[in-house]
C-alpha cells in the first residue's frame, strides 16, 4: 500500500522524473550537442531552461564527476573524460547482433529477402547478424562471412559516408568491387552512386555483382556518430522494388543507430524519445 507520503503513479500529476537528473541529462545532451563542443553557463541554461543558479550548481556537480569540464582559461563548459569510462562499459556489455534481431526479421519479412548486419574491420565487413525469412529459395550468406569493404551495395552505403581523406584512401585501391569485377568499375558511376546514397541514406546494386541478384544497404553508426558498417537487405526481388526496399533499409540502419548511440543531431527532445519510440514500434502488435 501507498502511505500518505507516498506519490501515486496512477494520478495524473505523478510524475517518475527526478527534475535534477532530467535537468543534468539535458545538460550532457546540449553539450554533446553544442557546435565545437563548449557553451558558456548563459547558453547552457538558455538551452536547457533553467535558472543560472540552478545550472551552476549542476554543472559544478557534473564537473566533480568529470562528466562535465570547464575550460582553465575562459567560462566555457564541454563534455568531460569522465564520461569515456561510462560508455567503454556500455560498448562491452551491448549486443549488437541482439539489438539488430527485431530489425533483420522485419527486414526479411518484409522484403522476402536475406537481410544482415556487417560490421567494418579494416578493409573488410564482416557479417554478425543476419534473419534469412521464409524464403523457399534465396541467399545464404554464413555468419562471420568477409566481404571486402569495396564490394556491391554495403561498400557504397558505408564509403559514401566516410570522412574524404578515407574515402580517396580507398578508392586508391585498385581492388574495387562496386560493380562486380574490377573491369567493369566506372568511377563516374560510382561518384554519382555515393551522391545518390548521401541523399537518399541507401544504395543499391541491381545485378551487377551477380545477375539476378540485387541488393540494397544503409550504413549504421555507433557511439560519436562513428561509421560502424551497414544494414542490407540481398534478394532476387525485382528490380522496381529497390528504391521501396531502400528507404524501408535506412530508416531501419536510423532507428538501430539511435540505439546504439549513434544517434545524428536530434533535439534534446527528439533524442529522449528515439529510443522508446524506435522499440515501440518493433514491438509485435496485439491483435484485437
């Protein structure tokens, strides 16, 4: 039973959020956020809503836990070392593969194809999940299966997004699989394919690594915004069907990097409920 001091959760004025901790949340959030990473304490509180006072005080408690910094010389606030230690510990206890499963299955059901996650390692993807559906006939692909970075829709996807100096370094390579055998790679191609990806959030190969089979990919980002690999979808699907399968690929590859912290520029707001809302619309429906 509830005692007289005890707040209801059923009443609609409860409320579960400790108003410090949601404060100091959205702190972290718009610092993470703030270009050149540094805000001042008025643009802190400015951002977050609260009162200078209020604000200095959190900031000071965030700083003795060196999750917050301020800067020696000057009055600016940033992200502090502290905060490397927290999410080393989430990165080693986050199964991706198991994050990935709900995404895949719908993926294949929906497509009635092989979906799969891969992740870059070097020069390669390297495949650690993957959902296969229902398919009477279609492709196999092994778990732990290497691909070359280079190769078909994933290595669009994924060296479209890479920092430039990255993506001359392998383009500089003379082993490019993009369009099936190095003698069929055109680059001009392949420039316009990495502009369509970057605006579109997917690419495609229709046949050209093998006839008959196509395939479409978006990449996925981790903690930082950091290029992690690639969700991808490879089937014999007709070919009309690429740019519909696409889009249903990448904004699979957004709500899987939102989860795993790869999450782009949101709003304090949107980044709070990305996560809950990504799940929530995963979660099988019950039926009536």
């Amino acid at each position: 039973m509830l005692s007289k001091k005890d707040p209801d959760p059923l009443k609609p004025e409860y409320s579960s959020l400790v108003p410090a901790v949601e404060q100091a949340s959205r702190i972290l959030l718009a610092l993470a956020q703030a270009e050149g990473g540094k805000m001042t304490l008025t643009e802190v509180c400015s951002a977050v809503g609260i009162h200078k006072s209020k604000g200095y005080s959190i900031l000071n408690t965030l700083q003795h836990f060196s999750f917050v910094q301020r800067a020696e010389y000057g009055k600016t606030y940033s992200l502090g070392p502290g905060l490397l230690f927290l999410s080393s510990k989430v990165l080693n206890n986050m199964d991706l593969r198991e994050t990935a499963a709900p995404f895949l299955h719908k993926l294949s059901r929906d497509t009635n194809s092989t979906a799969f996650l891969g992740l870059v390692s070097d020069d390669h993807v390297f495949v650690i999940a993957k959902d296969e559906g229902m398919q009477d006939i279609g492709i196999m692909i092994r778990l732990g299966h290497r691909f070359p970075l280079a190769w078909g829709a994933h290595g669009k996807a994924i060296v479209a997004f890479l920092p430039e100096v990255e993506r001359k370094k392998v383009l500089d390579s003379s082993t490019l699989y993009f369009h099936g055998s190095t003698s069929k790679l055109d680059l001009d191609r392949l420039g316009e394919e990495f502009n369509l990806c970057r605006k579109a959030g997917f690419a495609m190969d229709l046949g050209d690594m093998k006839s008959g089979i196509h395939a479409v990919a978006s990449p996925v980002f981790g903690p930082g915004e950091k290029l992690i690999g690639a969700l991808a979808v490879v089937g014999t699907f007709a070919r009309e069907c690429a740019e519909g399968f696409g889009s249903e690929v990448a904004e699979a590859a957004r709500k899987f990097s939102e989860l795993v912290g790869g999450a782009p520029q949101l709003s304090v707001q949107q980044f709070i409920g990305a996560k809950v809302l990504a799940m929530d619309e995963l979660r099988p429906k019950q039926e009536d």
